[in-house]
C-alpha cells in the first residue's frame, strides 16, 4: 500500500460514446486497487483567448473546503441474526490464534468473520496487524486503511491509524508515516504516537513536495500534433490544422461530469478533452489541455471519470483553479475496493457481486508549473477536520492554517 488517496466520483445517468483511442502519452494518475463515488465538481474556465496563447490567470479565490458530516455506513449488507453470531464467534477464534502466534491461523479466521460483510474497524484493523507482524506489509496497508474508513470507536481507529504508520515506516514513506500517527493522537492520547512523532510536527495532513512525488500524468507538448499524440486521438494528422480539429473533436457526445461539450475548442482555454468510455459507458477518459507560450501545451490525463459501483470504480474530475504560472487541483475523495473477503453465497438478495469496502473520506490538493508540466507539492488531510489550504494570487506561496498545520510553503 501507497497511502493513495483516490478520487470519489458521482454516478451519472448518461452513456458516453468511446471516441478514440485510449491515450497512451500519459499514464493515470496513481491509484489504488479501486475507487469510490461522491460529487463531481465542474472545472472553471477563464477569459478567452487565442489557442496558442497563455493558458489565462483565474480570478483567485482562497482554496477551501467546507467540512461535511461523514460517517460510515455501519453494515454493507444488512447481516442477519446468523452471520452476526457467526462473526463474533470467529473474532474470538481469531484472536485466540493471534495470541499464541499462529498467524497464519489468526489470519483465516479474522476473513471468515470479515466474509459476513460487516464494516468492523477493529477486525479487519486486528487483521491487518497480523498482516504487520508477517511483515506482508501491502496486505497489511490495504487493510489497516480500509479499517480506518470503517466502524469503530475513537480507541480503536486510533490503533488503526498508529499500525498503519508502522507499517508506511516499513514502506519507506516518511512522511505519510507521520501523517499516520500525528491522526492516531489525535483521536486517542497514546505516549506510543507521542514517541514515534518525537519532535516532529502534529499535523494530521500531509506535505510532499516534488522530490516525494515521482511521476505525474502531465506533459508539455509542442503544437496541435502533440496534442493530438498525447490524447491519442484517431487519425494520423499530417499539419497542425489537421491535428487540432482531430485532437478537439476527442470529446464524449454527452454533457457528462458538468465539461462542456464544445466541439473544436471554440471556447475560452483550458479545454476538456474526453474519449474511451467504459464499464458500461459509466466512465470515460478524461483530459484537459491548456496553451502556453510558442506554441506549447500543458496537458494532463485525470485518468477515469464517473462511477460503475457494481465493479467498486469510480473517479471525481478535480477542481481547477489557476493562480500565476500554477494549476492547483482539488478534490475531495475516497479509496474504495470490493469487499472480497465477503461471501456472496450467504447474500440473501442473490446478488453475486460483492459489496464495496471505503476508506477514510480526504481532501487533496495538487499544485502543477504550468510550464515545466511538474508536480509540485501534494497535501491531504482528512475531513472533517482538514486545515486550510490556499495559494496567493501570484501563486508565489501556499498557506496551510489551523489543526496543528500552520505552515508557509513557497512554490518555485
């Protein structure tokens, strides 16, 4: 496990037509297994201006977020009187077999009170520690977050969240680490957390600039014709003309997660550009292109956008918002994977699809130089409680202020 936040998405009622080819100039952004579905917000669009000029300044707004309610569903299914005496019994059993360190024992019974569907934290927390303790350190990821996105008291996420940072520590991600046990103090005092975070700050976001990052799903392009190949859009243009009416004519038939579906680019810049449909015609291939000087494009594949929640997938399109020479993203969002623990020959409804398993709700920002096409810093913060974030109209500075987060951090 990478502490990989994933974008939530809204399911729309729409069919999306695949147009082109699947964009291979790129790849997505990073992901976990699966992802989960919430609101998608529209990209706003600047002043016009002609293609090849300057992607326009946005007029800057801080960069906020609203904290809403957020709790986990308690059971995903219902569970009946049978499977939830069948639950706790094999907790017990589990437990029992974890204590005398047959692991591998502990283990199985921890997946089979899991495979009533319950959304138990402490359970699927316990086996994750296991998990720890075998040193299978991405079984052990995978499920201490999705504990922390499950039912449990403030103790018991507060464990999650502590063996979670044991276990990113073990994956050489410093930061994240700290991150980890900064929000299992804040849920639960532990003179553990304390030691482990020792002089370092208490924030619960976490701050990673480029060097942390690796690669992004951006690039600068030259010309309409590098468009057109970072898109990868049908056709085989000889001229930049050819190249642009095949590049903007890449774009989904419908009006789908609020982009505009403006043939040819005819509307102010940045431009959305969608194709590949898939899982039903649920998703489809998002991108967006923005000019810059001499002929130059700043061009970024979001990956997957929209929700197909029988398979567990699904993605948000990001806020943008321009500030100087640099784009920040926001989106609000939640990892989600199928519950394959759960098993469906005990659904009482028939449905041979298992249900979906959430992590913790989040808020990330992205920052991107518009001109260079790298990322610069990334934030997350869990909601409700995240601190706030925003960018100086120069986008010379980032501010983080409130729950144990201020800080000043200046952008190339």
């Amino acid at each position: 496990m990478r502490f990989r936040w994933v974008p939530f998405a809204v399911l729309l009622p729409v069919s999306l037509a695949g147009c082109g080819k699947k964009p291979t100039a790129a790849s997505a952004p990073p992901a976990r297994s699966g992802r989960a579905v919430v609101a998608a917000v529209a990209l706003p669009s600047a002043g016009r201006a002609a293609p090849s000029a300057p992607a326009p300044v946005a007029e800057p707004s801080p960069t906020r977020f609203e904290d809403q309610p957020w709790k986990p569903e308690e059971y995903e299914p219902a569970l009946s009187e049978e499977a939830d005496k069948l639950f706790k019994r094999e907790l017990l059993v589990a437990r029992k077999a974890a204590a005398e360190k047959r692991y591998d024992d502990a283990i199985t019974h921890y997946t089979q009170a899991l495979s009533t569907g319950r959304n138990d934290a402490q359970c699927l927390g316990e086996r994750g520690y296991v998990r720890l303790l075998k040193k299978q350190f991405d079984e052990a990821g995978d499920d201490l977050w999705f504990a922390a996105g499950a039912v449990g008291s403030d103790r018991t996420l507060a464990q999650v969240w502590y063996n979670l940072g044991l276990t990113l520590a073990e994956q050489a991600e410093p930061e994240l680490s700290r991150a980890a046990f900064a929000r299992s103090l804040a849920l639960a005092p532990s003179s553990q957390a304390k030691a482990k975070l020792g002089q370092q700050s208490h924030c619960g976001a976490s701050v990673q600039r480029a060097e942390a990052l690796g690669d992004a799903a951006a690039q600068i392009v030259k010309g309409w014709l590098g468009v057109h190949k970072f898109l990868g859009s049908e056709g085989e243009p000889k001229t930049e003309s050819e190249a642009r009416q095949l590049a903007c004519a890449t774009q989904s038939q419908y009006n789908f997660a609020a982009v505009a579906a403006e043939a040819n680019c005819t509307d102010a810049p940045p431009w959305s550009m969608s194709c590949c449909a898939g899982f039903g015609h649920f998703l489809a291939m998002y991108m967006m292109v923005y000019p810059r000087a001499n002929n130059r494009f700043f061009a970024i594949n979001y990956g997957m956008i929209g929700g197909w929640p029988r398979a567990c997938q699904g993605a948000a399109m990001p806020e943008a918002t321009i500030y100087g020479r640099h784009l920040v993203l926001k989106t609000v969002d939640s990892s989600i994977q199928a519950n394959t623990d759960f098993d469906t020959r005990g659904d009482p409804d028939g449905n041979s699809d298992p249900p979906c398993r959430t992590g913790p709700r989040e808020l990330q920002f992205e920052v991107y130089d518009l001109d260079t096409a790298k990322r610069l810093l990334q934030v997350r913060s869990l909601t409700p409680g995240a601190p706030q974030f925003e960018v100086n109209a120069a986008g010379t500075q980032a501010t983080l202020r409130g729950a144990d987060c201020d800080a000043t951090l200046t952008l190339p």
